[in-house]
C-alpha cells in the first residue's frame, strides 16, 4: 500500500530535475501523474541547459516504471488554455485531481538596470503567473472532486531573502509567497491545504550548469553563504521528501518550508 493509492497529483515542469523526482516518488506511493513541461528553449538569455522532449519522456519512462500511470504533455505554464485542457483530458482519465505541484521556473542573472525589459519579463510571466494559472487551471477541479487535497509552491530561499543580479527571479519568488498565502486562506474551508517549498541550490541543471551562476558567486559571494558549508547543494530527493510530506501533512498550511542549508538566515 502507499501513500497515495489511487490519489492524482499534477506537476509543472516534469523534464527532469524537481519534477521528475517528484513525479516517480508520487507514483512510487501509488499515486496516478498529470504533468507537463515546456521542454525546450524557454529563452535566449537562459545560461543553463534547457529541458528536451527525450527529458520528457524519460520522465513518462521511469514513473511508468515506478509501476505509475501517467499523462504527460509537452507545454507552457504560461499557456492558459493549454493547462485547461491537460487538467479536462486528466480528469477525463484518471477521475479527479488531488495534489498540485507548482514547480516549473527559470532563472536568469543581471543588474537590475542592466536586464533587458524581455528578461525581467520572461522570469516573473513563467515563474509567477503561469504558477498563477496553474492554479486557475487546477482548482476547479479540485473543489469539483470534493476531496481536499494539497498544493504545494515552489519558491526559492530567494522568495524569503533578496539576492543580487537576480531582482525578477526574487520578485518572482517573492510573489509566490504572496499568491500562497492568498490561495490558503482561500480554500481552508474546502480543506485544500497550500504551502511553499524554498530551497537553495539544488543538484538540477538550474542549479550546478548555469555559467553565470559560478560568475556571480565569485563577484558577489558575500551575500550567498550558507550555514552548511560542507554541504552546499540539495538531492532532488531532498526536495522530494518536502514535497511528500507535505501533500500528506494534513494539519500543515500557509508554511514556508525552507530546505536551504540556513542560507535565507546568514
């Protein structure tokens, strides 16, 4: 038996990294998976690798393997109608949605005066409001099946504390906390529970690939430590572990769950 026998989560940005992981420990604890990913060249001024359609579909590979059922489409969060029709064709198929994961983001490095208008907008349109249309998207499906449920928000370390040469994906970040917040008090009484995950750096290719990162670090290492030094990137199962327990924490809401080795408190 697991956790979450014949329960049906929803996750952005499966491809790989956070996604994947949370999507095959879900299925894992036998839940059934909708998710969806871009899964190509979100931008141009994007210094890390970018997700693929063969990413994709390793991801359907091993949730299926993981002995999940899955339906997996490659999309864009920002795409409102795109996320309608996923969410319509997964209820079709698997009957309700009681979990959400808001994972899909990008990242991308300049001062803020230095940033083009097109990077400062790409960044907070991904990570903001298309989180804010998944939620459109999902949501009415949740409060239609009836049976509670969880959602659960990736933010970022980030989201609690401000970063330089990285203003929209802070603001982004930020926001997310704002829109979580909103979103639980709005759906306590139908039992949805709505929480953020912060983590630091992670070991996804957003997390140890992007070139400018290393850059930043060097210039501006003053305002990244952490307080485990000896330990300074997450498992994607570290994330996952958050993830987990919170879809099943039935007594937690509106928590902001830091997974970043006490760097938003250096």
């Amino acid at each position: 038996m697991g956790q979450f026998d014949g329960q049906v989560v929803y996750i952005t940005g499966i491809a790989r990294g956070q996604g994947r992981s949370h999507a095959i420990r879900f299925a894992r604890e036998g839940a059934a998976i909708i998710g969806m990913d871009i899964a190509a060249p979100v931008a141009d001024h994007m210094t890390y690798p970018p997700a693929t359609v063969a990413d994709l579909d390793e991801t359907v590979r091993l949730v299926e393997e993981a002995g999940g059922k899955i339906l997996a489409r490659q999309g864009d969060t920002r795409d409102l109608a795109f996320q309608q029709q996923l969410v319509a064709d997964g209820v079709e198929q698997f009957g309700r949605i009681d979990h959400v994961v808001a994972n899909a983001g990008i990242l991308s490095w300049g001062l803020t005066w230095e940033q083009t208008e097109e990077q400062f907008t790409d960044v907070i349109e991904v990570n903001l409001v298309g989180t804010w249309k998944t939620l459109k998207a999902t949501i009415p499906a949740m409060l239609a099946a009836g049976n509670g449920g969880s959602i659960t928000i990736i933010s970022s370390c980030a989201g609690l504390k401000a970063m330089p040469v990285q203003s929209g994906y802070g603001a982004s970040k930020f926001g997310l906390r704002g829109l979580a917040q909103a979103v639980a008090k709005e759906l306590g009484d139908s039992h949805i529970r709505v929480n953020t995950v912060h983590p630091y750096a992670v070991d996804t290719p957003m997390g140890v690939q992007d070139t400018t990162a290393f850059k930043v670090f060097e210039t501006h290492n003053r305002h990244f430590p952490s307080m485990l030094d000896h330990y300074p990137v997450a498992t994607v199962d570290e994330l996952s572990d958050a993830v987990l327990y919170l879809a099943g924490a039935k007594a937690v809401t509106g928590a902001e769950f830091q997974i970043d080795m006490g760097s938003s408190k250096v």
